[in-house]
C-alpha cells in the first residue's frame, strides 16, 4: 500500500524532538521556529508533558463519552483559569475543522438560522461547514458547496454593517480568525472586532472566534481577540491545546444552553487527550509562557522590521508575517535546506513564524543571525555604480 500522495514534502525525517530543535535521522539539528504548524506550544516533548502522558497511559487511555471522566472536569476548570473565561462551558473534539464544525453547527441551533459570515482570506478547516467557509475554492468539494455562507472584505466595517443591514434576522454567526494565518497573517483590528460583537449582540448572531492558530497564548493574550477587549459567545481552538496531542475544543458562552444528543463524539476528551492539554496549561502557567510569547515576539518583531530587505513585518506575540521580495523568493527554501531552520509560509511570498511560546531569547537570536545570512547569500550583487553611489 502506498500513501494517498496529498502533501507536497521536504525530503527530511525528524526522529527527535526537544523544545524548539528538531534533529533528523543523520543527527543534524534544526530550528523550528514553524513549530509544527503553530502547534508546539509548550515546546517539543517538554518532560512535564512526557510524564503526564505517560502517567495517564499507565491508568487508562480512553473511554467512551457515556461515562463520567473527571480529568475532563479538570481540564475544564484549569482552562477556565488560564483563559479567563470561567464563566464558559467547554466541549471537547479532536482537531481545528471539528471545533469549527461544531461551532456553526451550534451557533445554528441556537439561532434556528442558516447564513454564516466569514471573511475572505479565512481558514477554518477541511470538513464540510468549515471548509464551505474556508475562503479556497480549490479545497471545497462539490458537496460541500452551500448558499449559506457570504464572504465579506476583512477589517471593512461597512461592508459588515451594509450586511447585517441587509440580512441581520437571517444571519447565524459571524466566525473570525483573530490574525489569519493560512491567509497570510493578517490582525483583525480591534474595531472590526468590536464591531461584529455589537452587531451580534443587535442581531442575535453567534460571534465565533476562531483560535485554532492564533489561540492558546500564542498572540500574548490567551485568545488574539482578547487583545479588542471583546468576548465571543464561541472561542474554537486546537493547535497549541496539546502540544502536538491531538485534541480540539469550543468554549461557549453561559447563555448558549446544552440539550443532551445536540454534539457529540467518540473521541473527543478521552483521558489521554486531557492529559496532555492539562500538562500544556500547567507549563503555560508555570513557565508564564504567555507574556514570554508577548515579549519574545515583540524583540522578534522589533528586530525583523530593522531588515531591510524583508518587508510588511506584522504579526502578534509569537505569530508573525512578512513578505518576501522576488529577488529573495527562495528565502524559505535556503533558510531550510543551508541554515537548517523551519519556517511557514503563506502563498505567494510571506513567510509565517509560529515557533514554540518557550522560545529562548538565544534562539531568537540565532534565528535574526541566520535569516540575515541567508538574506545576504540570496541577494543580488550590488552593481558597481551602485556602491559607488553608497560610497560616496
Ligand atoms: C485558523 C484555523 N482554523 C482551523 C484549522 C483547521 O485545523 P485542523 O487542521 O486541526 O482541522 C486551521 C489549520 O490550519 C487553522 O489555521
């Protein structure tokens, strides 16, 4: 049997793992300042981490959602605690798409109503009502086509009223990257948030933050939204929550009731899962992970926008873009396969940095070296006359 050939690959294999290096089968080591796809939150293989699972794993693993398992219970209080949304209920999943998923589907139930907002640019998944609201038609099966979803401009505000003017009782939710990450790392400003809360609120609409990458500490407040002063009726997160452990999540708001059979899963909040979000939690908590994501990225930011020759450096805490000129273009490239460091990307030319919270200042520092080497080595001789002019 062979695999089902979907993912364009770097011919490299990882067979360890520590906090933010990598190193492959030939013991050659790499930066991960991708952090898996924005989901080495705490660090590759943190031992706490290691412990917890391994701990849980002696006991049991899983059982199945039709008994009771407090170690959900835990997770719940403990997230709760971090987020600051004690108030909230907690629903557990598997992945990014699923939380999304359940997410609409809840905010339909709740409202009786069909029609979703999403922005263009969005990523919200690769299931059917995440991905009809994903904004990339070449991912979107036939099947998953609907006349329930409306694209609006990011961060126009206008285009958001003159919508809810025109459709306010029809609309079910508005679901909202707080900084798009497959798009290309573009923020939300806090007015275009605080905006879709009150229209919400005016409407009745469900407001749906999507925190899958730019959740969990991540942007150096625990949800990017939290940065508007605003709080959604559902957060959905994933990526960061285990650590490289598969599991997603919903919180929703107190005045979103519960009826028994409304969501469900088999896997979702199994013991091995909870285990590892709760080790997650407890690193963040005590390695204060989140304002380390704050200041790291703020040094990060502050020293990429001193480079030149990269350009429309943005981004919040440990979630950043920029764009990379065409006589660069193959930055990503080399900065892997000649400086050994992984980087995202967003399509054309940006390039997204989604390293570990725990991040070192060092390592920071070793990654601003290396990209400004590698920019260097990429770049164009200056032509005579040039330098001249430099010089003169
Ligand atoms: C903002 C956002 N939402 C949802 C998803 C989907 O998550 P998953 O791949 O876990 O289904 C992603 C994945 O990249 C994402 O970035």
């Amino acid at each position: 049997m062979t695999l089902f050939d979907v993912y364009p690959l770097n011919n490299i294999t990882i067979t360890k793992a520590l906090g933010s290096y990598v190193w492959d089968e030939n013991g050659v080591q790499y930066l991960d300042m991708y952090g898996g796809h924005a989901v080495i939150s705490i660090g590759h293989t943190h031992p706490h981490w290691v412990k917890r699972i391994e701990e849980q794993l002696e006991k049991i693993a899983f059982y199945s959602n039709s008994i009771v398992i407090p170690i959900q219970q835990q997770l719940a209080e403990k997230l709760g605690k971090v987020s600051g949304k004690e108030d909230y209920q907690l629903f557990l999943c598997n992945s990014g798409a699923e939380a999304n998923e359940n997410a609409l589907k809840l905010a339909s139930f709740h409202t009786g109503r069909k029609k979703i907002i999403a922005f263009n640019k969005s990523f919200h998944g690769r299931t059917s009502l995440a991905v009809a609201a994903t904004d990339n038609k070449n991912i979107v099966a036939p099947v998953n086509e609907t006349e329930n979803i409306i694209f609006l401009p990011f961060n126009d505000e206008n285009a958001l009223l003159n919508c809810f003017n025109k459709n306010g009782n029809e609309i079910a939710a508005v679901i909202i990257e707080g900084i798009q990450g497959v798009g290309g790392i573009n923020v939300a400003s806090e007015s275009f948030l605080q905006l879709i809360r009150t229209l919400c609120n005016e409407h009745g609409a469900v407001y749906i933050a999507d925190s899958v990458q730019c959740g969990y500490g991540r942007s150096g407040k625990f949800f990017s939204h939290d940065h508007a002063g605003v709080n959604a009726d559902i957060y959905t997160m994933a990526k960061g929550m285990g650590n490289g452990f598969p599991i997603g999540g919903i919180l929703i708001a107190p005045h979103i009731k519960p009826k028994h059979g409304m969501l469900g899963t088999t896997f979702g909040g199994n013991h091995l899962a909870c285990a590892a979000a709760l080790a997650v939690l407890e690193v963040m908590e005590e390695e204060n992970l989140i304002e380390m994501a704050k200041q790291r990225g703020q040094y990060l930011m502050n020293r990429l926008k001193s480079i030149d020759s990269i350009k429309n450096v943005r981004g919040k805490g440990l979630m950043i873009g920029f764009d990379v000129p065409e006589e660069i273009k193959d930055l990503k490239k080399k900065l892997l396969s000649d400086f050994n460091v992984f980087t995202g990307e967003a399509k054309p030319n940006v390039i997204r940095l989604l390293p570990s919270l725990a991040i070192s200042r060092k390592q920071s520092d070793e990654f601003l070296e290396v990209l400004n080497e590698c920019i260097a080595e990429l770049k164009p001789p200056t032509p005579k006359g040039e330098l001249e002019k430099i010089a003169e």
